[in-house]
C-alpha cells in the first residue's frame, strides 16, 4: 500500500506535500516523510507516525525549495524499522536524489542478490532501495537520467508507482500493468503527481489524468513532460483499490471509487436479496456500499455503530480485558437502532473475520434480532504479492472454510459476497485488466510457485515498446522512529 506525491510548485514544496500526505494517510499510517529541493541543497524529515504527529509547521518551514517529494508507509515488504520510512535520499555524482515507491517488486531479491554480489550495500530491507540503485547504477553508465529510468523500468518486476526528486525536478512512473493508481493535477503555480485524486482535491488543484501503466513523467517548472516506456498487452489495476483500499471519493483510472462502490451495494441486493428492517455499514469502510444496497432495496439507510474517529492508532493491548475495551472505545453500538430489529450488516470484505466477529457480537448485546451480513467482495483466499497487505493463506478464514464455515464462525444469519463478476462489472473496467490474486490466486505476473493464470499469461509475453527516445513536451497532459531531520 501507501502514498506518494511528488510536486513542483512555484509557491513553496513543503506545505502542499503535507497537505497532499494528510489527503493520503489512508494509504499508510505507521510513517511518513517528506525531502525537498531549494536549488543547492535537499531538505528532509520523516518519522514513524501520522502525518499530524509527524510534522508542524516549524518543521515544513524548515523544509525549503519548490520542488520535493512525499511518502505514507504501510510496510508489507521490509520490517517496520526507522531506516526504512521513506523517502530514500542520497546524493549522487552532486546530484540531490530523494525517491518514495507504492508497490510490491517480486523481483526486488534477485535484484538487491545482483548487487550485493558486486559488493553493493544496503542501508534498509525495502525494495525501494533497491529502485534508487538501479537508476544510480545506470546513471553511472550513461550518464542520461531518462536512458537510467528507463532501463530501470524494464528491470522491474511487481508493482511500482514511484515519485522520484532529482534535484529541480519530479520524475514519476507507473508499472506497465499499472497496479498501484498514480495521476497528475495542476496546482496554483506548479504540477503534482500522486497516489489518488483527493490530494489534488485538498491542494485546491484540479485534476489532469493518471498516468498512463508504463509511463513516465518529468515535471519541471516548465511543465509535465511524458513518455511511454513499457506498454503492455493489457493493464492489471488492483481491484482491491475500489473495494476497500482507495479513498471513496477519489477517481482511480477514470471511476469514482464511490460509484463503484454503491454498485456493489446494488449487486450485492440483487444477488441476495432479504427482507429487513434496515441497512447499516461498518463504518466507515462499508459506507458506500449499503448506500447502495439500501438504494436498491428500498430499505432505509440506518446506521447501527458508531466509530470513534479520534481514537488515532490503538496500542496493542497487553490483556484481552484492554483489547476489548479498546474496541468498545473505537466502535459504539447505537442501541436503539438495534433493539429487537432484522438489521443488513454491509462490510467491504472479510480478512481474518476477527472484525465481523467483533462487530457481531456488539450488535448481538445491544439485542438484535437478526444480522444478514453483506461483503463487498468475494471470499479472499489468497495472499497479494502486489502491495497490499495481506495475511498469509493459513490466516485468511476462507482459504479453507466454506461459506457456511464462516458464517457460523463470525455468527452471522446469513452472509453473502459479491461474485466476482458482478464485482467486475460494478468496477467497469473489463476483467482481463484487473488484477483479482486475492479472490483468485490467479496473478498477472509469475510469482514464485503461484498460478499465473491463462487469462494473464499474455502479459508475460507482453512487449516492450522501446519508447519514444525523446519526452514529448507538453505542460497540458491530458493530451498527450527517532525522527530523520537534515539536509544534505
Ligand atoms: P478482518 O478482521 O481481518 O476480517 O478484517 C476485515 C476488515 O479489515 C474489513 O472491515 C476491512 O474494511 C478491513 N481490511 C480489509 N483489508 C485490509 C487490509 N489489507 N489492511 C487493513 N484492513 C483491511
């Protein structure tokens, strides 16, 4: 998971980048980081925390230049150790390189064994180091950035979206399955790149288009310049991002996150159907989804728990007794909206089912009658080896239990997922370009013994257009821990 932005703005780096993470937190809580560029030095913070925590308005004041980078971490490569929140700086040949990464590599062992076998070492355990390296490394060679990143692109396998600050400019590019979102708006006096829609939102800016899978970009106080690296014969956009993982009210690759998901609610009513006397989300992540359901039914909307929204991140309890009184703290039941009532219980999905079961059990004290759980996805069965963190298969509940298993488990009346293909078609993007590994075990890339599955396989195959040699110019795209604190 996590976010990115990268930005050049005339007006300053510092405080949109920290606008554009708060936009982005939900993409990563455990650090974030910005490192800017006033033209002679590269300024950096990052910590372990929320954004909020992590910065104040001495800090961003500290944090110079026009041009910088951002990063929200949720680690699902590389242990949840200081030296890996990013961005990554260093500098290079005297240049000032700081460089932040969405995704998942799958080839980032043998990539990081290449090296280190040539004596290179490795300050982190992320595969972002291993990215930075490859483009110093082809840097070195031949001396021309955009022939490095290039190069370097080809070298990647997995997921990447990545924002990378080379001195006075932001370079940004996207996997050629294009995995993990990434897109570009125009702020006041400059351009951003980012994971989703909402931080161009929260810069007041106004929304350009994504980038395109296999692209890359140069923004430049001149403008954005593009060019097409790597095309494949088809994409592989994360269909986890519109069901739980992206912001409702972002626009990935041209959906609003919201509409998708009130379809979802409306398939979910149309496959399983029940009479009730209300629709309630888990809040918050079930939300769009029973505004859906609800919609379609006719059934009122009614929400039946309430979430603590300051409760920021809970510690982990020592004793069960503090684990559900944490719990009791974060999610309230509305007792009176429950009493003796037949209520549609609508969640995104169901991991461990710890959540569903908690939630169940709440509402089951609070009196009602019956509990018809709805899941905006299907059952997930198997692990992502793209960037979301996933639990391993023998955690997954219904990796080895049926849907009557897991019903009892969590204590439902009943529970229904959505098919796959009605997730499909609510998502609106055809089913050979999404990546669906989690609902499927079939993955668009090989990955170590798992199946890649036929649908897919042309992607292994897919070729690489050698690109255009040169950036086609153009400032309108839409045509074409302890804390880290120093400058370097
Ligand atoms: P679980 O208790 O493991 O079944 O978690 C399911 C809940 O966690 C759902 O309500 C989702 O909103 C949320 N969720 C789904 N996927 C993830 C993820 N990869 N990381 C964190 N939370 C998730």
């Amino acid at each position: 998971m996590c976010g990115i932005v990268g930005i050049v703005d005339a007006g300053g780096a510092s405080f949109p980048l920290y606008y554009a993470l708060y936009a982005l937190q939900h993409r990563g809580q455990e650090s974030a980081g910005i490192s800017t560029f006033d033209g002679r030095l590269l300024y950096k913070h990052k910590e372990q925390g929320l954004v909020s925590e992590v910065f104040n308005k001495e800090v961003l004041r500290s944090l110079a230049g026009t041009v910088g980078i951002g990063h929200v971490r949720y680690p699902t490569t590389g242990s949840k150790i200081p030296e890996n929140v990013q961005p990554f700086n260093f500098t290079f040949r005297n240049h000032k390189v700081a460089i932040a990464h969405n995704g998942n590599l799958v080839n980032s062992q043998q990539l990081r064994d290449e090296f280190e076998a040539r004596g290179q070492i490795f300050c982190t355990t992320c595969d972002t180091e291993v990215i930075g390296n490859i483009i110093a490394d082809e840097f070195r060679k031949s001396e021309d950035v955009l022939e490095a990143v290039q190069i370097c692109m080809q070298k990647l396998k997995g997921s990447y979206s990545v924002v990378m600050m080379l001195d006075s400019d932001v370079w940004a590019f996207r996997d050629p399955l294009g995995i993990r979102p990434l897109c570009l708006g125009k702020t006041d006096h400059g351009h951003v790149v980012c994971s989703e829609s909402v931080a161009i939102d929260a810069l007041g800016g106004t929304f350009l288009r994504d980038v395109r899978p296999g692209e890359l970009v140069r923004i430049t106080s001149e403008g954005i310049e593009s060019l097409m690296v790597a095309e494949a014969s088809h994409k592989a956009h994360c269909i986890f991002e519109y069901v739980y993982f992206a912001r409702a009210d972002s626009v990935i690759d041209g959906r609003l996150v919201y509409d998708v998901r009130r379809r979802i609610g409306k398939a979910l009513f149309e496959e399983a159907p029940v009479a009730a006397d209300q629709v309630s989300p888990v809040p918050d992540s079930g939300t769009a989804h029973a505004a859906g359901y609800a919609e379609a039914s006719g059934i009122r909307f009614l929400e039946s728990l309430m979430k603590n929204r300051y409760m920021g991140r809970t510690f982990i309890m020592p004793t069960q007794k503090d684990r559900e009184a944490a719990v009791r703290m974060k999610l309230n039941p509305i007792r009176n909206h429950l009493r003796d009532r037949s209520v549609v219980l609508i969640d995104d999905s169901i991991v461990r089912g710890t959540t569903s079961r908690r939630i169940i059990n709440i509402i089951r004290e609070a009196g009602v009658r019956e509990v018809h759980m709805r899941i905006g996805s299907p059952a997930i069965k198997a692990p992502c080896y793209l960037g979301v963190d996933m639990p391993t298969r023998a955690e997954l509940i219904a990796s080895d239990l049926n849907n009557e298993e897991v019903r009892s488990s969590i204590g439902a009346t009943s529970l229904h997922h959505i098919t796959l293909d009605a997730l499909i078609d609510a998502v609106g993007i055809p089913g050979e370009d999404l990546c669906t590994g989690c609902l499927t075990g079939e993955y668009p890339i090989p990955i170590g013994t798992e199946c890649c599955c036929p649908r897919l396989m042309r992607c292994v195959a897919r070729t690489y257009q050698s690109g255009l040699d040169t950036f086609s110019k153009d400032a309108s795209p839409v045509e074409k821990s302890p804390s880290d604190t120093s400058r370097i």
